[in-house]
C-alpha cells in the first residue's frame, strides 16, 4: 500500500454499544493525523442501522454506511467491533454474517470493550488469542473454550485486536501507532490526551487485590487471589490458612478485622458473583452454572443465592437483565 495513504478504520457499532471504548478508539487516530500535520489514519462507522446507531448512555451516532452492500476492505484495512450490553443479543445473523465477509478480504478483524463475544460468535477468533472485559471473562470462557482468552488490557495477535474496554482502547491504539509511526508519536498523542500511564499487552485489567479490597495485607491478598483463581473447585479454610502460612483461627480472624466477614461467607459471596454473571451472560443450564461456581447440589445453590440476593437463579435469568459492561 502506498506509504501516503491514510490506514482505514471501520468501527461496527453495536446496538447498546458502549460510548467510552468506542471514543478512546477513535480519538488517537485523530490526534494523530494532528500531530503529524497528515492524514495517517481515516475512518468510517458502520451498523446494523440504517441511518444511526444508539450506545448504552442513549446517545445516537449518525453511521457513515449500514451492513448493506458494502464491499470487501483492503487487506490493509482494520474492522473494529464496538460492543455493549446484552452483547449476546447483537450477534444477530446479518451482524456475524457481515464479519465473515468481512475478513474473507483479509483485513485486521479487532474488538473493544464486549465485541469479542461477536468476533467469537462468527468463528473469527477460533484458536487465537483475546481479551474481554473481565465481567463478562467467565461467561466467554465457557461460552467459546476454542478461544485462548486473556486478562490483560488489550491483546495483539497479529491480524486479530482486541481491547477489553472502558479506556484499554486508547492503549491499543496507541500501540498500534508506535508499531506504524513510532514510539515518538505515540507519546506525543498521549500527553495530548493526558494519557500519563501507558499500558502494555502485559498489564492487566483489574486494581490489584489491595487496591480493591481496601487494604494492604501481603497474606491476606494472597489468600484472596487463590480463592478468586479456584472458584470451580474451592479450597477448604483449613487448606487456604495453612497454605499461607497461619491457624484457620489467625486466617478467621485476619477477615473479620479487615472485611467483616468469614473467609468462608467472603468466599461464597466471590462465587455467587461468579454464577450471576454466568446466568446473565451465557445460555449454560442451572446445573452447569452452579458446577462452574464450585456447587454440587443445585438446590443448595438456589438456596445460597436467594439468600444473597433476594430471587432463585430461575426467576433471576427469566428477568432477562444483564451484567455487561
């Protein structure tokens, strides 16, 4: 392609796209094309609306073209989904039918924020590498196990981008211009964006434990991260306590002092947080969400998360709500 024609961006925006992943992906761009006095990059927007497309916060953006007689990209061009809420419902026949059209003329096929599930959905991230957003993390991992799924920001895997939302956008981007124009520019449209801290394909989406939790305690974060890590198989309070090094009593009591709360009741409220999202977001059987949160029995599960909050996890997925970002 020749060195001075613009890069093609085509963002997909979703119905109930989410608007922060969406502008923290498409503002580098522009800032680039100003810090470099030229057009580097161009870009259009796409959806399945014929005229607009409406994100999460109610906002309406005017599309450039609908999914409707568009031909095949460039081989140099980058196909951005932008997904929101209730993803699962946007992967509509002429959506996924539209992607693999798409990627037949071998462009760059990337995600922000839930778009992942889409590209997933339409078989485009079969064996490779990606990101999501870690709420929906456990509902695509049992939904695509073909897929190599990561927690960090954003991941590159060569012809396939994807960003885990709210603002790993403009990391992925800003990645993507150093990799094109240098390290250089890259910095420099990101002071313009006040984008002090950039982060790499190595850092991750989520505060550390510490931060999270309120509190600096090396034993007790660590207790936190293997229970966060088995939650499918839980680890007895005996086994946790003596595997960090204390009594069961000393681990009761570290708990209490700093999360008012039993390691026990702490863990159980981790893996109902699991199975609400699993619920919300994936088509898996009551059975199969209350094995994948570490239960047995699926009365004692239906038991445990009434008394958690407040509905059966029959009555909770007929309500159709939804947990993504």
């Amino acid at each position: 392609m020749p060195s001075d024609k613009p890069r093609r961006f085509t963002f997909l925006l979703l119905d109930r796209f989410t608007m922060l992943p969406f502008t923290a992906a498409i503002e580098p761009l522009r800032l680039a094309n100003r810090a470099a006095g030229k057009a580097l990059y161009s870009w259009r927007l796409v959806g399945p609306g014929k005229d607009h497309a409406t994100c999460s916060n109610g906002t309406r953006v005017v599309l450039d073209g609908s999914l409707d007689g568009e031909g095949l990209p460039e081989r140099d061009d980058v196909i951005i989904v932008c997904g929101g809420t209730d993803i699962a419902r946007a992967a509509t026949r002429p959506v996924l039918n539209w992607l693999r059209k798409q990627a037949r003329g071998g462009p760059t096929m990337g995600a922000v924020c839930t778009g992942a599930w889409i590209l997933a959905e339409a078989g485009l991230l079969d064996g490779r590498k990606s990101t999501i957003h870690w709420e929906n993390h456990d509902g695509f991992a049992e939904a695509f196990p073909e897929v190599d799924l990561y927690r960090s920001v954003f991941v590159n895997d060569g012809n396939r981008l994807t960003a885990a939302g709210g603002t790993s956008s403009i990391d992925l981007m800003l990645h993507l211009i150093a990799e094109a124009h240098g390290d250089a520019l890259a910095t420099e449209v990101a002071d313009q964006m006040l984008h002090t801290a950039i982060r790499t394909d190595q850092d991750r989406q989520r505060l550390s434990i510490p931060t999270r939790i309120g509190v600096r305690h090396p034993r007790l974060a660590a207790v936190i991260a293997r229970m966060e890590a088995n939650l499918e198989e839980p680890i007895s309070p005996a086994r946790l306590a003596a595997d960090a090094g204390m009594s069961t009593r000393q681990l009761e009591r570290l708990f209490r002092r700093y999360l008012n709360r039993s390691p026990k009741r702490y863990y159980m409220e981790t893996r109902l947080a699991r199975a609400r999202n699993l619920l919300m977001q994936t088509e898996l059987s009551i059975i199969e969400v209350a094995l994948a949160s570490g239960f047995s029995s699926p009365s004692h599960f239906s038991k445990c998360y009434r008394a958690q909050y407040g509905s059966t996890p029959y009555r909770e997925r007929g309500t159709g709500a939804t947990l993504s970002a």
